[in-house]
C-alpha cells in the first residue's frame, strides 16, 4: 500500500444491517471488484463438524449475503470476505488485523443493539425490525451517490455525496411543483464516474502515483520560493478549480508530467462529492466529462461534437446530450489538444487553433460570460500557439511542475518501503539520484511516467544502476534523453516479464509483443494521417484509439476490401441459390427456352439483392453499431412472450391474405390459419426479445432507423418480395395478384427491417460502459437474426413444395448467409483483415486476447470504448520514424 492509496472504506458509519451488508459491498468496489471465483479462493477453506473442508466463501454464498439486507452476515463469512479483498487490493498484509479488528467491533455493536445478550462472533444475529429500523428506500439519486462516492479515489464522506444528490440530479420533485430528477443527468454521472474511476486505475496500474504538483508559473518548485505563486496537487485540484471564475482552466505540462491523471483526478472530484461546479445563487451544477481531444473534427461545431461524444462514449440518447449541452449541464474537460495536429510541426497547429476558436465562442448559460471548460495540453504545443498569438480565453493557466528528488524519495519508499525484496535497487536510485550523474538521472526521473518506467522495470529485475548509467562530462539534458530511451526500451520486456500468461496458457515473448505493437503503432500513425485527409472520417480513426473494428487495414487496405467484397459475392449467391432451391418453383432447363414475366421479375429481384448486398460490401469503414443492453431475463422472457402474443393474430391475417390472393390452388385455410400464427408468432417473439429493456430505455425512432440504413432496408424489403412470389405463383395468379402480393411482402420486410433497426439501436437505461469489443461482437449476432427472421418465413414458403428436411437446410443455410451479407458487414471485415494480418505475420490471430492481456500488462489501456497505448510516449517510441520504414508502412496499408 502506498501514501497515497485511499484508506479501505469500514463498516463505522453502519447503523442497520443493511448498512452493514453495503459496507461489504463497498469494501469490493474499493478492492476492485474481484470475481466471486477469486474471492472464493482468496477466502480459503473452514472444516465442518464432520470434518470436511469447503471453501468459507462459496461463490452462491457470496452472491447470496451481498443481495440479503435483513440479517447480519456471520462473522466467519466477515472476516473471510474482509480479508480476500484487502488481500485483492495489496493491501499490506501486517495492516489487515487491525482492520478486521474494525469490521468485528462494527459488527458486535450491531448484534448487541438487535439482542440484550451478545451472542459470540460465529453465530448468525437476527435482525429485529423493532430494534433496527428499516433503512429508507434508496432512491435513484441516492444510488448515484453512493456509486460515485465508492468509485473515487477521494477520501470524501458518502453521506456528503447523498445530502447533495438532489442538487445535482436536479431538483427533487415535491410538494411545490419544482421539476423531478433530471434521469439523463444521474445516468451520464454515474457512467462518467465508474469510466474515469476505471481509466485512472488502468493507467496508474493500481492507485500508486507520484505527487504531482502545479502552479501559476512554469518555474520548478523552490524551497525558498516566495513569489506567492498558487500550488496545488491532486487533492487540492479539486478547490483550485471551485474558486476560479470563470470556470475555464488550462492545464500545461511536459510530456508524462501528469496531464491525465491530473484531468481524472479533478473530474474524479468533481463528481464524487455531487457539489454544484457553479456556488453562485443560481449556479446550475454539471457533470465533469473528459474528452479526447484527438477526435474532435476540424470545422465541427463544439456543441454538436460534445454531445456526439456523450452518445458514442456514455449512451446517452441524442435528444438528452443535445439538451444537456445546451443547458450547460456538463463540464468539457478536453484532454490532449496537443495530440489533435502530427508533429513534429511543420507550420502552425491548425486543428489545435481550430478548436480553441471553437472554445472560446462557448460561453455559458446566459451567453455573456465565457463556458466553463478545462483543456489540457503539452509545453511544446503551447509554446506554438502562443507564438500564433492563439489561447484559451479568460481562462486560468497551470503549469505541471517536475517531482523534485523528495518527490521522487517519497515514492520509492511509498512503493518499497523497509524491508521489501527491492529495498536495495530503491537505495540504488536514490544513490544515483546523489551521485555525479544526479542531474541527468534527475532530469530522466523528473516525470511520473519515467518513475513508473523505472519501477517496472527494476520489478522486473533489472539493475537500476545499469538503468540510470549516465557520463557525468556529458550535457545534462543528453544524458537524460538517453537514459529515457534506455527505459522506454526495456518497458515492454519488463511488463512482458511481469505478465507472462495468456487467457490460454500460452505465453507471449517480448520480441513478438514488441513487434505487434509497433504494428498497432503504425496503424495509428496511419489513422491520424487517413483522418486528417478525410472530411467525415468516422468515429474512433484517430491518433491515438485502437478500435477493433477500424484495424482491418493493417492486413493491406486493397488487398482486404477486395477478399470481402469477394466473400460477400460468395454469401449473396449462396443465399440466392437456396432460395432457388428451396422455392422449387424453375428448373434451370425452363430457362434454356427464355423467359416468361414472372421468371425474369423473379431473377430481377434476386440481381437486385446481390446487387445491393455486394455493393454494401464496398462501404469504406462498415460500421459495427447495435444497442447494448443489461436486461433481466425476467423482463426479456416477457418481452419475447408479448411479442409472440401481437404477432401471432398478425401473422394469421398475413396467412389468409396470401390465402385470398392464390384463391386456395396452393394452401388451403388450415395451412394459412398455422403457419401464419407460427411465423407471426416466432417474428414477434425474435423482435419482443430484441426489444425488450429496462423502464425507461431510449429508442431510435423509425425516421432515424430509415436514415441510418436505407440500403439495408431496402434489400430486407427484396428479399421479402422475393419470399412472397413462390406461391403466387405457384397458384398462376394473375399480374394484379402478383403486383399486390410482392408489395405487400416488400412492405412487411421493410417494415420488420426497421423494427429491428429500432429494437437493436436502443441503449439500456442501466448498460454499464462498453468493452471495446463489444459492438463488434453484437454485429455478427444481430446480422444472424435478421437472416434467421427471413429463414423463418422462407421454410414456411418453401415446405409448400418441398420436404421439411429439405426446406429447413435451404432456410437455414439462405437466412444465415443473408445475415453475414446484410447486418455483419463490419464483423466480417475485420476478421478478413484479421486473418490476412496474422498469415502476414503482422498480428496475432487471437489479437483479442492480445489486446487484453496487453491491457493486463500496462502496455495498453481501455478508454471507454476504445483501446490506447498506456502513455503517448509509448507509443511514439514504438512508432516507426524513419522515412523508408513509415513508407514501407503505408504500402502495406494500400495494398
């Protein structure tokens, strides 16, 4: 455990047994949410009467004692469960008695307020309602509060988060009529703390960072300094940025100085405490939201590309980011405007330039004094826009100062106290820090990001005199460029070394993880180059985020699209050669004596839809879009059992017409009667189990879904007519009969097309945030249910003149490779490229498990739902530089 590690929160405040049971609860989320399968080993085993050992925390058990509220848990599952988290946390093993000695006086109190007699520690206390009152219900905003007020890592006092939760959620609604809870506003805080609260621990690799300090003025810190310049660290971010007004505050600092953290650390504070960002009489409070500066568009407009950003990035529903934002219920804390223009620069930053113009015309609510807004940048950069005469308007400027050698001291032994392993290599530091060399050493170490690379790599086992070896004659600032490219270079070995198992066993070798990631590298640097000579380019192509669905083009831009374009020929034709099949209705020797009307419409649409499936396949950057949902399957069963009720009726009326239309010659009304309600009713349960979502849940209305994939729709919309003309024809209707039936099929394909466009588009009022891959992974099964809902209607057609063997193959096998032409274009994309990529040897097939492992390994990180490089610095270090090798890249990229 380090100084700067948040205290574990304790059962002290718990007055009720429900109280208690959440303090377990919070002790986890502290912990970091360890899986029930690790607290149950962590927990070890207890021997029953009969002499059995089992383990003392089950993973039912567990489950079981977290969700009760009624009963104080037993103290033998107290103290197991205690212990397993705090030994999950690293929390230090000599601390974890007094601790416990904690959770059991808490937890005595408790039992001597529901009984006279205090019973032993290892029995079971009831909870009497008249001795322990029954906690109040908990509202939404008090759940926003104490969700918020675990994720931080601020030691602030829940009970402050939920005093002011009403503030901040909006106004509660009451007796005189003020407005109710604004829900948008709780969701988009609860998502922003439980993201940042994740990005901070993926970057830190834990909760140890060194001090960061800042002040007015760019200067290092001076004992004696009595300039009166304002100093501040992480935990006084917070109160700097509540005094400033008007609220706008840009952040300045070297490259590792802290930039991030710092912006995490006070979006962390703002949102923990649920304190207006405004204290003004009539401050409206806000949501502090941090952004990637790097995906901002040239030309776009701030307001607009804010509440892009909390649709893609939080799930919000368009109208209530826009409303959001226009009400000034959020705070932009734009990271990296540095990272928005390549360098090394070759003129002014024209993007950077581009969005401060569009920050400075942000004002705030009343539109006469400038919005509140926090920006970060790198000296560098600034230094280049303040020669261009551009900043931040009215806004207070900070400066990241170096940790000083105490700073330095102070961490190592945070991290290595007395009496660790690597106590030696931490005096080995420190003497080179004393030694000739100690100004280059200091300037090497001068940053958090360079201290964490020293660390690791000493954990690791290298020598840190062999690490920090430096000429005493040579310049200061040579010595220290090459010591940190010294350590740059021994990072990804160390963190290999470090992490050496895979989801698989396998383990990685620190040439391969070198090599892949310098593709990964190259690719970014291709993306900020592709992005930048594109309008419109599409969300995720940036600098600096790796998203699975956007890296296909590492195994060869041209090479891949056209294998695609040739794989979704192969799924089209197959698809269409089914239908033939299985339809039944041509022989291929009919067509040898030309064509009649109703053969040449039937291969018209069958062209058509190839047609519109192989041109789909042609899309630049097919994207993998689908709603998220975390759905009870309560309510999912009864959304599937409705939409079975509602189709079913539905389904019969679509029989009876098709009936009417082929006047009987084909089926008769029994037939029409069962297969209508069987396909009515399998359409509505598909579409009732796709649909359904918590109270609450936004949905893409039908105009959005008809803009968003016209083309989709209307090959949904063919594929219909295509399944409606089999038994007209079969029963030789006539032209008008033909004409009626295969607009009417066309219409309800349509139709239902857009009913899964709206019922997969949706976002879950209580989704958690997205894994990276979690949008690629929904495309293939979204794909698959379109075409399943097709093959469902096409084997009730094609069993009027086949087999049922017969017709259920030629379904299946026409429904699933309409779904991968149709709704999984982006799945199959990537994995073409994916493919194409490891045969190269560009890539590891299972890149998934790679990336994760790699987000293990503090080599990459996952920010919402994207993945980077664990510092910029990384991944500049492992971008290719020169000039043949950068060409030879993007060669590859094209071909």
């Amino acid at each position: 455990m380090t100084a700067n590690r948040s205290r574990p929160p304790g059962p002290t405040a718990a007055g009720t047994a429900a109280d208690f049971v959440r303090s377990l609860v919070r002790l986890r989320r502290w912990a970091g949410e360890p899986p029930l399968s690790r607290l149950r080993s962590l927990g070890g085993q207890t021997v029953t009467p009969d002499g059995a050992a089992v383990d003392t925390l089950p993973k039912s058990t567990t489950s079981h004692v977290l969700r009760q509220t009624d009963k104080l848990p037993r103290w033998d599952f107290v103290k197991a469960f205690v212990t397993a988290c705090l030994r999950y946390g690293d929390y230090p093993a000599e601390q974890i008695p007094g601790e416990l000695e904690r959770w059991r006086a808490a937890r005595s109190a408790l039992a001597r307020s529901v009984t006279p007699v205090s019973p032993p520690p290892d029995t079971e206390e009831p909870t009497s309602p008249a001795a322990a009152p029954e906690p109040l219900a908990e509202t939404p905003v008090a759940a926003a509060a104490e969700v918020l007020s675990e994720t931080s890592v601020a030691g602030t006092v829940a009970g402050t988060a939920q005093a002011t939760a009403a503030a901040v959620a909006g106004v509660a609604a009451d007796t005189t009529g003020r407005p109710g809870p604004d829900h948008a506003f709780e969701l988009l805080a609860r998502r922003v703390a439980r993201e940042e609260d994740r990005t901070r621990k993926g970057l830190l690799g834990g909760y140890s960072i060194a001090p960061v300090a800042f002040g007015t003025h760019a200067d290092p810190i001076r004992p004696d300094d009595a300039t009166g310049e304002v100093k501040g660290d992480l935990h006084s971010v917070g109160r700097f940025f509540g005094g400033l007004r008007p609220q706008r505050l840009l952040v300045v600092g070297e490259s590792g100085a802290g930039k991030t953290v710092l912006a995490i650390e006070l979006v962390l504070r703002l949102v923990e405490p649920l304190v207006t960002a405004d204290e003004r009489p009539g401050g409206r409070p806000m949501v502090p939201v941090r952004l990637n500066a790097a995906r901002w568009t040239l030309g776009s407009p701030f307001e607009t590309w804010l509440a892009e950003q909390l649709v893609q990035d939080f799930g919000l529903a368009a109208k209530d980011a826009a409303r959001l934002v226009r009400d000034r219920r959020v705070l932009p804390v734009v990271d990296g405007l540095d990272e928005l223009d390549p360098g090394p620069s070759t003129g002014p930053p024209r993007r950077a330039i581009g969005l401060l113009a569009e920050l400075n015309r942000y004002s705030d609510l009343s539109g006469r004094r400038p919005g509140a807004v926090v920006v970060t940048c790198r000296s560098d950069r600034y230094a280049e826009l303040s020669d261009a005469r551009v900043g931040l308007d009215n806004a207070a400027r900070i400066h990241l100062h170096d940790l000083t050698v105490e700073h330095i001291s102070a961490y190592l032994h945070a991290r290595w106290p007395d009496g660790h392993p690597r106590g030696t290599h931490r005096d080995g530091i420190e003497e080179a820090l004393s030694g000739p060399s100690g100004p280059a050493v200091h300037a090497a170490l001068a940053t958090p990001w360079r201290l964490l690379l020293t660390a690791t790599a000493v954990e690791s086992g290298a020598d840190p005199a062999e690490l920090l070896r430096a000429d005493p004659y040579a310049e200061p600032g040579e010595a220290a460029a090459r010591i940190a490219r010294g350590l740059l270079g021994t990072y990804v070995p160390a963190a290999t070394e470090l992490t050496p198992r895979t989801a698989y066993g396998t383990p990685y070798q620190p040439v391969q993880v070198r090599s892949w990631l310098v593709r990964l590298a190259a690719h970014l640097q291709w993306q900020a180059a592709h992005a930048a000579e594109t309008d419109r380019p599409p969300p995720g192509l940036t600098a600096i985020d790796i998203v699975p669905h956007l890296l296909w083009p590492i195994g060869g831009r041209r090479r891949v699209r056209v294998l695609h374009y040739l794989c979704c020929v192969v799924f089209a034709v197959v698809a269409m050669l089914a239908f033939w099949t299985g339809s039944a209705v041509d022989d291929p020797g009919d067509l040898r004596d030309g064509l009649d009307v109703e053969e040449a419409l039937t291969l018209a649409l069958m062209a058509g839809w190839v047609g519109i499936a192989t041109g789909l396949s042609l899309s630049s950057w097919p994207a993998a879009a689908g709603g998220r949902a975390n759905v009870p399957l309560r309510r999912r069963m009864a959304g599937g059992l409705l939409g079975a009720v509602v189709g079913g009726p539905v389904g019969v009326l679509g029989g009876m017409a098709g009936f009417v239309l082929t006047d009987g010659r084909v089926f008769g009304p029994v037939f029409a009667t069962a297969a209508g309600a069987a396909g009515g009713m399998v359409f509505g349960a598909l579409i009732g189990l796709t649909a359904s979502g918590r109270r609450g849940a936004e949905r893409m209305t039908i105009s959005a879904a008809v803009r968003a994939e016209p083309v989709t729709l209307l090959g949904f919309g063919l594929c219909g007519a295509l399944t409606g003309l089999p038994p007209l024809r079969l029963a030789h209707a006539g032209p008008m009969p033909l004409a009626v039936g295969g607009l009417g099929a066309f219409a309800l394909a349509f139709a239902l097309g857009v009913v899964f466009k709206v019922a997969t588009g949706g976002w879950s009022k209580d989704a958690e945030l997205a894994h990276p891959r979690e949008a690629l992974h929904r495309n293939p099964t979204i794909g698959v249910a379109f075409g399943l809902t097709g093959g469902v209607a096409a084997f009730l057609v094609f069993v009027m003149n086949q087999g049922v063997i017969q017709s259920l193959a030629c379904a299946l096998i026409g429904g699933v490779n309409f779904g991968l032409a149709f709704g999984a274009i982006a799945w199959c994309r990537t994995m073409i490229g994916l493919v194409v990529a490891a045969a190269r040897g560009l890539l590891p097939l299972r890149l998934w498990t790679f990336l994760d492992w790699a987000c293990e390994a503090r080599l990459l990180r996952v920010s919402g739902a994207t993945y980077q490089f664990r510092h910029r610095e990384l991944q500049d270090f492992l971008t290719p530089s020169e000039g043949p090798t950068a060409a030879e890249v993007a060669g590859r990229l094209q071909s």
